[in-house]
C-alpha cells in the first residue's frame, strides 16, 4: 500500500470504489464493510484493504459477482498502488453464522460500514 497516502486520501479511494461497485452491482450488493488491518488503524505498506461484500446470491453464484468486479478492482490496485481485497457474503448465511464463526465475528466487531 502506498504509505505516502493519508488515511483521508484512501477512505475517498475506497468510497469511490465501493460506489462503482453499487453501480455495476445494483440491488446484488445489500451493504459492504471494511474489516482487518485497515479498519482497526493497524495496516501497513504491505497490508491489504480487506472488504466484505453482502449479497442475497448464493455462495455458487459469486464467480458471477466476481467477474463483474475483478476489473474494476485491478484498476484500483494498480493506478493506486493500493490492494483492495473485496470477498463476497451471503447475507443470510452470515447473519445465521455470526455467533459461531469467528471470521464473521470479527468483520461484526471491527467492521466499518461503507456507502
């Protein structure tokens, strides 16, 4: 990740981002959070931009949603020098899981909500 960049500079990056995304997604997106190193302050040069993507698709249907963004994606990472990591959940399935897994217990607590 570019290190010269203010923190500022990428949450406008990243809104800019996941507002393109909510266009070639439309209604498929239901919400998208931020988790990780990123969203608890502690990310470095190296450190990815981790992004939860919620939809109502089934899991075998993100290659779908997946190949609607991988070029948007590898626009962002290279023009920014950044690495946005977007990964797709059922919204449904995370909601029903959320007491018994630990990775979606901590997008819940350390997530930030984006859009």
């Amino acid at each position: 990740m570019a290190l010269n960049m203010h923190k500022e500079e990428l949450d406008s990056i990243i809104n800019e981002y996941i507002s393109k995304i909510k266009k070639i997604l439309g209604a498929d997106l239901k919400r998208a959070v931020i988790y990780g190193s990123y969203a608890r302050g502690e990310y470095e040069e190296e450190s990815d931009i981790d992004i939860a993507l919620f939809t109502l698709k089934k899991p075998e249907e993100f290659y779908l949603l997946i190949n609607k963004i991988s070029e948007l994606t590898f626009e962002y990472n290279v023009k920014y020098d950044i690495i946005l990591s977007p990964v797709f959940q059922n919204i449904i399935d995370y909601n029903r899981m959320l007491r018994v897994v630990p990775y979606y217990q901590s997008i819940q607590k350390e997530g930030i909500l984006i859009g």
